[in-house]
C-alpha cells in the first residue's frame, strides 16, 4: 500500500488551489487519487508518435506541475522538432497547440517561440483560416482549431482582429455542429478563445469598441447555455471526451450561469469513475482530462508562472488499477461489417477476442481489397480513416468516415475500439 502515502497532499493541494468561485465543491477525495495516478501513469509509458499528441501532454503536465523533468524533456523535444521538420505543413490549430505546450510556462522553449517566429506563422495560417471562410464558408479546418488560433493570439500578443473574429464566433454559425449535433468540444474551446479576449478588453490590453465586447459577452453566454443544455443525467457534458474541456469552460465562464445550472462535484465523480474503468486510456485523452480534475484551464497558460515550482508536486505511482477480466472470453468472435455508400456492402469477419475495429478492417481487406480496401493516417488520436473503396475524405466538402456499431455512432477511433461477438459494425460516407 506504500503507494498511497501521498494522497492526503492531492487532496490538501486541490483544496487550498481552487479559488472558491471557480468550482467549489470540486474535490479530488484522497481515496479517488489513484485515478490521477493512472491518467499519469498512461501518459508516462505511451510511446508518442505525433506532435500533436506530445504537445497536448506536454501542456498538460506543466498545467498542472508534474514533476518528471525527464518525461518534459522528451515531449519538449518531440515538439520542437515536429516544428523544424514540418512548420509549413502544421494546420493552424496544429501550429497553436505547439505554442500554448511550449509557452505554457517560463522555459526555455518560450525563446524557441520568438527565434523561429512562431506567433506571425501563427497569425498568417489563422488569416487563411479566414480567407477561406469567407471564400466557401468553410475552413481549412474546423472551429475547434480556429478557436485555438484565436486563444493562442490572445494569450501571446499576436495580431487578430477583435471585430472580425467576433463576428466569426457567432453561435449560429454551422461550424459548431457536426454530424447536425452542437460540439461540445468545440464550444468549450470557443468560450475560452472568447473569455481570454473578453479579459483583454477589460484590461484595455486590446482596444475594441463597445460593441464588440457586448457581442463577445453575448456570444460566451449563448455558447454556455449550448453547452449546459448538452450535460447528461449522470453529470457528463457531450461525451466522456469532451467533458474535461467543457468543465473548463465552466470554470471560466461562472458569471454566466446559475449555480443551481452546474453540479460539478456529480461531473467529477462521474469522470473518476471512468477513469478507473480506463475510459482514458491514450494520452491525449488524459492530457484532455487531467488539467479540469486539478482545477486548471488553457486560460492559467502564463510566462510568468514558473515551470518548476508547480502545485501538482506528488509522486507518480505507476500502479494502475487491474481492469476486471471476463472469465473464459472466447478465443475468436465474429462480427458483422459494412461499408455504405449509397449501396451497402458487407461480410462477417473472425478475428481474436479482444480485437479492435481496426482489425476487422485489416481482415475484411483481406477477404476483398476492391470492396474493403481502405486507408488510414496517423493522428494525435491513434488512426484516422482516410478513405474506404478510395474514396477520400474532403474538409471543403465536409465530408468524412464514420464509424458505428448497431447503427449508433462510435466514441472512439478505429484503433481503440474493442469489438464484440456478434456485433453489426459499420463504416459509413457521412457529411458533417
Ligand atoms: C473536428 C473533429 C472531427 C472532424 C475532423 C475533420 C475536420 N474537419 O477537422 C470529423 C467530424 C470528421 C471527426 C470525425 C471523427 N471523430 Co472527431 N473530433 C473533432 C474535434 C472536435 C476537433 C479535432 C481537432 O481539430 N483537434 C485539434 C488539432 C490541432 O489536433 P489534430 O490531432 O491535428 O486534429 C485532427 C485529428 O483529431 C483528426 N480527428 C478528428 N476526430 C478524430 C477521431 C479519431 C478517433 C482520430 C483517430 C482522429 C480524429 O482530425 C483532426 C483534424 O485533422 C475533436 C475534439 C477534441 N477534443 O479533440 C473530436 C474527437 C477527436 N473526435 C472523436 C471521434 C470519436 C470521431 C469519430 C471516430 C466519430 C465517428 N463515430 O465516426 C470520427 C473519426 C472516424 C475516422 N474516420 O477515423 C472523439 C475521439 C475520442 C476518442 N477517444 O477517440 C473526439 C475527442 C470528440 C469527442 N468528444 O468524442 N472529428
Ligand atoms: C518519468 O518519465 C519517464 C519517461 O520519460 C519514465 O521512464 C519514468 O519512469 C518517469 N518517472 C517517474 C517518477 O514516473
Ligand atoms: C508537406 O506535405 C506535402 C504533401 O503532403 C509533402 O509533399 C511535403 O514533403 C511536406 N513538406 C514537409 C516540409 O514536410
Ligand atoms: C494586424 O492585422 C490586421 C488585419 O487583421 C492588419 O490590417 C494590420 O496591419 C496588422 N497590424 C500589424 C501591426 O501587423
Ligand atoms: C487560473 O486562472 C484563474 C482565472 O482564470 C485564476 O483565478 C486562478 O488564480 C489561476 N490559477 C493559477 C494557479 O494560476
Ligand atoms: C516521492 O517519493 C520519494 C521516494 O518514495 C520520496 O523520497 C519523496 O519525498 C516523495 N515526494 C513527494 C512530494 O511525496
Ligand atoms: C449484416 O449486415 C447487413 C447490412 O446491415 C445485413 O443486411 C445482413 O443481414 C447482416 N448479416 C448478418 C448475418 O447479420
Ligand atoms: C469483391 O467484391 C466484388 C463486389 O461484390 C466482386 O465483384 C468481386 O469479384 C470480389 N472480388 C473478390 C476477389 O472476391
């Protein structure tokens, strides 16, 4: 059990780090901690393939204060080089990722900024955000990215302007729903681009008009509403995936809500709960996670606070809780799988208990390439399917693959989720 000895100084920490007004009944109990240790321990043993991936832990780690100057050194690493190798090629969101991980607090990656002029790369791939939404409507991107750029101009002194950028945050706007549905993700991410910029006015950092301040005020409290009106029965708001950021939108934005609207204690409970049933396990997803659960946000991204003094200052345990095996699984299982385009094809597949979509993928090209054959491309997510028949996914048509089991659409990628005997799986030409 040595192990748990440094619970009491989690706990200790959260609750003398939280400001009140924030999320006051939002505790991490000592015997909940382990959860925190395995989110740690999933981002410590990963082997990190993507600078995306390592920036998003990177951030993370340094949030909240880890320790582990090893661990910091290797993403670090990842990071910059992942700028020297392919800068022009880093979509903006990419490209603004990078510079909150490497700025997020006072090191020497903030010179690493500034000598290879990071912040005017960044204003420029934001302006072509822009030049091609006004040209079809559409991004390069999407509005989780553009959000991103936005925050990272705010929080670093780029060069955006306040009234353009208020306009394109409108919550009408359709880039906010995918699949028909609001994206909690995407809101969340938009209400600390805006509530950063709202904060810049009121400093009289930026200059704007009085207009514009009310219609960022405006649009912060509808996007709030949009993102409360998403929480579930059990306290998840949108999915599993999108709850650790929407809770920091809500950190951010307590002015625009009711106390009575948000109970975050029921959200963190839940999300603990999740995590000891290993919900998040890639990094990315405890990255995404973790800075909420410690009370922190991309808002509390500051060259000015230390990198070494940090508040999470414990000991990462490497002791992950054992997820309950079922007795005698059976050695193989077989599912069904479809491709659907506007006709559907399929085939059942045999492939090893414990398989993954992505296997069944493999063995169904096997069975028939013209009709199964597909490819895929890495991502901070694990594998993102490209196309199926060589049909290609396109952004400007919004069009994507989108997987499902019995008809329902899946909550994680081709590479993490676990198939099941018997289950009808399907990949499908969607639009977003
Ligand atoms: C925008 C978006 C999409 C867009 C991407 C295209 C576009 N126009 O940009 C669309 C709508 C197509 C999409 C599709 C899917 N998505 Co999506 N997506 C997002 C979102 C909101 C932002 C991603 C982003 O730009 N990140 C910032 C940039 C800087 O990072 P990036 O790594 O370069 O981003 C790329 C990848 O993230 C990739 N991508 C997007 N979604 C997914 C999902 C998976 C599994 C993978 C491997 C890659 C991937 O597209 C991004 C742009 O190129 C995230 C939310 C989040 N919290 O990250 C969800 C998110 C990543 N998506 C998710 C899911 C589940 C999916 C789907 C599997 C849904 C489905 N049932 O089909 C599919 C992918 C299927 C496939 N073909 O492999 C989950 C992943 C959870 C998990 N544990 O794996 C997230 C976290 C949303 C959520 N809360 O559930 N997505
Ligand atoms: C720090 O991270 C490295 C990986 O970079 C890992 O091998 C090591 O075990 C970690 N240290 C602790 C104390 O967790
Ligand atoms: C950028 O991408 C293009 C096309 O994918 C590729 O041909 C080129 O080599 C890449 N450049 C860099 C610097 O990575
Ligand atoms: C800032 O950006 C605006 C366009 O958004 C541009 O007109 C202006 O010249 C830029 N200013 C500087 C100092 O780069
Ligand atoms: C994080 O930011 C919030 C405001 O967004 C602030 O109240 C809080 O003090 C910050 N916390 C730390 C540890 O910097
Ligand atoms: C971490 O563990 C080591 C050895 O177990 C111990 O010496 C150290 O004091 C611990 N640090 C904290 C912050 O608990
Ligand atoms: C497999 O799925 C297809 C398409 O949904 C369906 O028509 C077919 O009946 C299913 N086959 C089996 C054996 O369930
Ligand atoms: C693959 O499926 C297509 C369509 O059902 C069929 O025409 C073709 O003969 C199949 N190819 C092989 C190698 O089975």
């Amino acid at each position: 059990m040595r192990q748990y000895h440094q619970l009491p100084l989690v706990g200790f920490l959260l609750f003398s780090l939280i400001p009140s007004q924030l999320c006051k009944t939002c505790e991490v109990s000592e015997e909940n901690d382990v959860h925190l240790n395995s989110l740690l321990s999933t981002m410590t043993t990963s082997k990190y393939t993507s600078g995306t991936q390592s920036a998003n832990v990177l951030l993370s780690l340094r949030l909240v204060g880890i320790q582990n100057q090893t661990l910091k050194q290797e993403l670090s690493q990842q990071v910059r080089s992942s700028v020297e190798t392919r800068e022009s090629n880093l979509s903006s969101g990419q490209l603004a990722m990078i510079i909150l991980a490497l700025g997020a607090c006072h090191s020497p990656d903030e010179t690493f900024i500034y000598d290879h002029h990071l912040i005017s790369h960044l204003e420029n791939k934001f302006q072509a955000e822009i030049e091609n939404m006004a040209h079809d409507g559409n991004l390069l991107t999407n509005y989780y990215q553009v959000s991103l750029d936005v925050l990272v101009l705010c929080l670093f002194n780029g060069n955006y302007s306040v009234t353009k950028v208020a306009d394109l945050f409108s919550p009408e706007n359709k880039n906010y729903y995918l699949r028909g549905h609001f994206s909690v993700d995407t809101g969340a991410m938009a209400v600390l681009a805006l509530t950063c910029m709202k904060r810049s006015l009121m400093n009289g950092n930026i200059k704007a008009g009085e207009e514009d301040l009310k219609e960022i005020n405006n649009h912060i409290a509808s996007l709030v509403k949009k993102i409360l009106s998403q929480k579930k029965e059990n306290g998840l708001i949108g999915n599993i995936f999108s709850t650790g950021e929407a809770m920091q939108a809500l950190f951010v934005s307590s002015d625009y809500y009711k106390e009575s609207e948000w109970n975050c204690q029921q959200t963190l409970d839940t999300v603990l709960t999740e995590i000891s049933q290993g919900a998040f396990n890639i990094p990315i997803a405890a990255a995404q996670i973790l800075p909420a659960l410690m009370g922190k946000t991309y808002l509390n991204v500051s060259k000015d606070s230390s990198c070494v003094s940090g508040s999470g200052n414990f000991n990462i345990s490497s002791h992950v809780p054992k997820s309950v095996t079922t007795p005698n699984p059976p050695s193989t299982i077989s599912v069904n799988y479809s491709v659907v385009i506007t006709k559907t094809y399929f085939t059942t597949v045999t492939v090893p208990s414990g398989s993954v979509f992505l296997d069944v993928m493999e063995e169904a090209q096997k069975i028939n390439k013209t009709v199964f054959g597909f490819t895929a491309e890495k991502s901070s997510w694990g594998p993102y399917i490209t196309s199926v028949q060589g049909l290609k996914a396109n952004n400007n048509e919004r069009t994507f693959w989108e997987i499902l089991s019995g008809g329902k659409p899946l909550s994680q990628g081709v590479g993490n989720y676990v198939v099941h005997d018997g289950e009808s799986l399907e990949i499908h030409w969607s639009k977003y």
